[in-house]
C-alpha cells in the first residue's frame, strides 16, 4: 500500500554543530556569582563577554557531548568548551559521574498529552 503522503516526514539536519547539540546529554545549571558552573566535583568557569556585563544568576545548560567535552550552552552561543580528558581513566570516571551531574535532562519524565497525535 502506498504512503498517503510521499513526502518524507523527517527533516534535514542544519548541519554537523546542529547534530552535536541534540546528541548529548543536557543538564539545566545556575551561574553562580563568581561566574562559575559546576558539573559533578568539576567547577568550570567562564570567561567574560562583551555583550553582557555578567552571567551571575544566568539559567544555562550544561551539555556532555558525545566526544566526552562538556560545553555549557546559554541557548544563543557556547559559553565555554572543555575538552575531553586525555586519558581513558578520566573519561570512565566522567561517565560514572553522570548521575551525580544533578538535575535531570529537561526530557526525562515528559509524558506528552493522550491526545498527542503518536
């Protein structure tokens, strides 16, 4: 039986950067007054910006990509990219910490609504 609609549904991906900040794991964070973010028992700070006096107090995202760098993300531009541990013990280390990362990923525990067309 044919599709009713030829079309396909999905769309095409904006590019490389785009698929990075989708794969990953994404935790919601606080910047605290000195500027700083923590992830687990790592505290990442972040330089300054020219567009904005100061991030103290900012709602920002900390994403754990694929590759093991932690990038934290304000929903327009990287704040600030680590890149991953150089050595493998570092990253097992990193991995197992994930659950003591914090919050939640903002997707964990979404229901859509029993109308939700799938």
């Amino acid at each position: 039986m044919p599709a009713a609609d030829p079309n396909p549904a999905w769309r095409p991906a904006q590019g490389p950067a785009a698929l990075e900040r989708i794969c990953c794991l994404k935790y919601r964070r606080v910047v605290a007054n000195d500027h700083t973010v923590r992830a687990g028992a790592s505290i990442l700070q972040l330089p300054p910006h020219r567009d904005r006096r100061s991030y103290a107090g900012a709602r920002v995202e900390l994403q754990l990509r694929l590759d093991g760098r932690m990038v934290v993300w304000d929903g327009h531009r990287e704040l600030l990219t680590m890149p991953a541990p150089a050595e493998l013990v570092q990253l097992r280390t990193l991995a197992a910490a994930r659950s003591d990362l914090g919050s939640r990923p903002p997707s964990a525990g979404y229901r859509p609504r029993l109308d939700h067309p799938w």
